[in-house]
C-alpha cells in the first residue's frame, strides 16, 4: 500500500482542498504516512500571497527533498498555478498540478512513475471544485466559493485562483449534512471572496447562509474573511439572530487611508468600513473582529501611514492581521504606482501596527476574565486540552481533558495571558 505525507501552506481554503485530496487518495488505497512511516508520495498545497510564501515553499519542497528523496513531490496550489515552470525545477518535483487539478492528484498518482513531466496548469479556471475537510482539526472547513473578481492593484489572486465561481446551495447544505452525520460541530465557510457567493446567478451569501442555518446537528458555523462591501446588514443580522452563525467575524480592511485604498483598487472607503464595524459592535457586542492590514504597500507615503494608523486606532476592533507589502510581478501596482517604500520603514510600520493589535486584543479580551463563555474543545495537543470560545476566544483548560475532544462545554475563562492571546480555563460541570 502506497503513503503519502500532506504539508500545507497559506489559507484555510487550502486546508480544506487539501483534506479533500487526502480523501481521494485514500478511497484508491493511498494513505497518510504515520510517524516514522516514509511515504511513497509527499503533496504540498501552496500559497503565493507574498514573496515570503513563495520562499517558504521552495523551502518547504527542498527539504521534504531532503529528508525523502525516494518520494514523488506532488506540488500544487496558486504557487504552482502562476510559476509552473520555476515548481518544476525544484529537486524532486515529479508532478505540478495546477488550481484545476488539485482534485485529480489522486488520479496522477496512480500513474505517476510514467508521469515524469509536470502538468502545465491550465489558465482557464472556470470549473468550481466542492471540498469540506476536517484533516487533523477538529473544525470542518466547508469551501463556497473559489475565485475573484476583484482586481486588486497588489494582487495575483486572480491570475491564481480564476474568476469567481461557486457550488450550489442544495450541493453545500447537503455537504454540511455529511458534516452532521460525521459527528462534526463546527464548519467554518472558506474561499477566495465568500461575500461573492453566486455571482451569475440568482443567488447570494445571505441565501447560502440562510440554507445552512437550518442544517441541523451543526452547532457552530463561522464565517472566514469577507470583504466589508460584501458584508451585508442582513449576515450581520442572521449572526446576531444567533445561534448557530458564531460572532465572529474576519473583515479585510488593507489600508485605512481612503487615498491609498484607492490606489490599492479596492470597493469601499473607511466611511463604509467603518459603518460596518460601528453596525456589529452596536448588535453583537461582544462579536471578536479581525481585521487584516498591509503596511508599506505603494504609494503609501509617511502621511498616508499615519492616516492609517490613527484610523485604525479609532476602530473597537479586536486584532489585526499585519502584513508587510510584497511587489508581486504582473500586478497594476508596479506598474501604475511609483512610490516604494523601503524595507526598513515597511518594518518599522509593521511594529506599529502589531503593537496596536496587541493593544487591542487585551482591550477586547480583558473584561471576559471571570466569565463564562461556550468552548468546543479540541483534540489533546501538545499534553493540553483547550480550544475557542463562541467569539474566538482562545482557551486551554486547567486540566488534560480528552473526553471533551469535540464537545462544546461552558469554560469560565480564569485568567489572561500577559500577550492577551489565550485565557486559562476551567469547566463548568
């Protein structure tokens, strides 16, 4: 019997894809390699977001080389699909599978000795491909939708990922449904941009999310980053309708300069940006909202920064997600916009901005010391048990708990870390 070791890089999206090709390859009798095992196949699920995600993979790649060098290296996602030909040439590369192809690699395998040359990923990326995958987590991850139509002067997610595209709400609900029958409790929605669930056709987030409401045996649905214009009054209403859509909610901002995001392409000002924050504080109070951020993009000039940084500062926000800017060749913005800042300054805007985050997640997570808060406990990791509260907050319990391991029990959350990232916790019996 054939094993094959799976690493994944980048998203949540890519988490689920890769679980889903782990199922396949099991149904044709590939399995997961256990500890010590060496596998016959290593997969390696990319991301290409940055320049930093592109190294890591080639790192990633030239160190399962390393260690296995009997082992076909399988390499795919949106690094495979927008740099075919410099994947191939990493040692030990036997096959690169484009986005089209990410659910076939079971197919390949079955004939990889004769498939010595690499796949050329097509550029038509027309076809959705549904996945829902727990792999080692106890959160299933329920993808939507793929693609985007959003053309971002800074991003290559298009030329990655395709146009967008979606399943059917009667083919997702009914993959929730499995998700029940599996004794799953937690589904988390992923995709490229899942606010743009339907286009073309008559049917919208709200509609998907109103569908997946009345799955029942489903005890927690989350909802991964949405773009604010897509975020409606009406998702904002089914989640404070509760119970089942978590307050929890992942919104990208990338500049809070209406200047600069302008020059980024993108759909709103922070007028509307901050609309929406102010609409979810108002309903649901205590909802945990992430927002990510890039510092140092093009164009983004010492006044613009300050500009940013004093917005976001005004927000009741519960964390950033900061990452430093990273020229991508092809985009609008090496083109169109002359303005570079320098690795230091984008470093030093990086520190600001991660100390403001951490300033607000103490903000947000402080006045829960001493409360008591829902927790779907996780599998024992590392010697712990713990896992997140309804607004995502993270918990590790006082005591070894694994005949919890996917219940949602009450938690009260004793004590805050000094970092404000975890509380200590114990169970209300």
């Amino acid at each position: 019997m054939s094993k094959a070791l799976f690493s994944t890089l980048g998203c949540k999206l890519n988490f689920a894809e890769t679980g889903s090709i782990a199922q396949l390859m099991a149904q044709r009798g590939i399995t997961r390699i256990a500890p010590g095992e060496q596998p016959d196949f290593c997969i390696v699920n990319t991301c290409s977001v940055t320049a930093e995600a592109d190294r890591k993979c080639r790192r990633l790649i030239r160190s399962l080389n390393n260690r296995f060098p009997q082992a076909k290296i399988i390499v795919t996602g949106c690094y495979s699909q927008l740099q075919p030909v410099e994947v191939a040439s990493l040692p030990g590369v036997a096959l690169v599978a484009g986005i089209n192809d990410k659910l076939r690699i079971a197919d390949y395998c079955a004939g990889i000795i004769d498939r010595m040359n690499p796949v050329v990923p097509s550029k038509e990326l027309r076809e959705f491909m549904p996945s829902c995958s727990r792999g080692d987590r106890t959160r299933y991850f329920l993808k939507v939708q793929d693609g985007c139509n959003y053309f971002c002067s800074y991003c290559t997610i298009p030329a990655a990922r395709g146009r967008s595209r979606s399943g059917s709400i009667s083919q997702l609900v009914e993959m929730a449904q499995q998700v029940a029958a599996e004794g799953g409790k937690e589904i988390v929605l992923t995709g490229v941009n899942i606010g743009d669930f339907g286009h073309g056709t008559d049917k919208n987030f709200s509609d998907l999310v109103e569908a997946l409401n009345r799955v029942e045996g489903i005890d927690r649905f989350r909802i991964s980053s949405i773009e604010p214009d897509l975020l409606t009054d009406e998702i904002i209403d089914i989640v404070a309708a509760g119970p089942r859509f978590m307050p929890h909610f992942h919104i990208p901002l990338q500049a809070g300069s209406d200047e600069v995001l302008k020059l980024m392409r993108r759909h709103y000002d922070t007028k509307l940006f901050a609309e929406k924050i102010t609409r979810i504080r108002r309903l649901i109070p205590h909802a945990f909202i992430g927002v990510d951020l890039i510092v140092g993009s093009r164009g983004e000039t010492p006044e613009l920064f300050e500009e940013s940084l004093n917005f976001v500062k005004s927000l009741p926000i519960s964390r950033l997600h900061v990452f430093p800017y990273s020229e991508r060749p092809g985009t609008r913005a090496l083109r169109e916009i002359d303005y570079v800042v320098a690795p230091e300054e984008k470093r030093r805007r990086l520190e600001l901005m991660l100390e403001e985050s951490q300033r607000a997640l103490i903000e947000f997570s402080r006045p829960f010391e001493g409360t008591v808060r829902p927790v779907l406990i996780e599998h024992v990791n590392h010697g712990k048990s713990g896992g997140f509260t309804d607004n995502y907050l993270r918990v590790e319990l006082t005591e070894v708990r694994p005949d919890l391991a996917n219940k949602v029990v009450n938690v009260k959350l004793e004590k805050l870390s000094p970092e404000g990232d975890k509380f200590s916790g114990t169970v209300i019996e």
